[in-house]
C-alpha cells in the first residue's frame, strides 16, 4: 500500500496549513532534448518512412506483370538509395557528436 507515501510525498510538497490543491508533485514534462536525441529521432524518422515506402510498394514492385514500370522501380531505388546515403552521413555525424561529448 503506496497510501502513506503519497500522503507524506503531498505533505512535503504542500505549505504547512494549507488545503490549495498541491500540482507539482509529479515532474512537469520531460526535459529538452538534447541535439544527439534530437539527431537520432530524425534518422529514425526518415527510416520508418523509407520503410513504410518500401512496405507499400512491395507487391507493386515484385509484380511480374501489372506492377511498377521499370522507370517506376528505377524511382524508387533512387529514392532508397539516396536516404541510405544521407541516413549513414547522419549517422557517422551522430557518432562524432557522441565521442565529442563523451570526451568532455
């Protein structure tokens, strides 16, 4: 029973005599993000993109016949192939960002 630990939590937190509500027991929000995190959501965002993409061309793509035109799949390679070279530059930035704070 976690009763009394709240209750002595909401008492420390509330002035002595008073009976306002008490509305920063809990931590606000969570903190800023870092540029490091904030550098790694956006490679994660732009592979789960690539991958939705890829996902819903799939039997598009593979299709003998009635699916994409050579000229379509040539597209969307590109398109891959330009995000997996932009994805791994952002990633080698993040890993130099990492060993420079880690240093110091």
């Amino acid at each position: 029973d976690r009763t009394k630990d709240w209750l002595t939590k909401v008492q420390s937190v509330r002035p002595a005599g008073s009976t306002k509500p008490v509305t920063r027991i809990l931590p606000r929000s969570r903190p800023e993000e870092g540029v490091a995190t904030k550098a790694a959501r956006t490679i994660m965002e732009g592979i789960t993109k690539s991958q939705r993409m890829l996902i819903t061309s799939q039997s598009q793509y593979m299709a003998l016949r009635g699916g994409m035109s050579d000229d379509d799949r040539d597209g969307l390679d590109t398109s891959v192939r330009g995000f997996l070279g932009d994805a791994s530059e952002r990633i080698e930035e993040l890993k130099a960002l990492m060993k420079a704070q880690a240093k110091g």
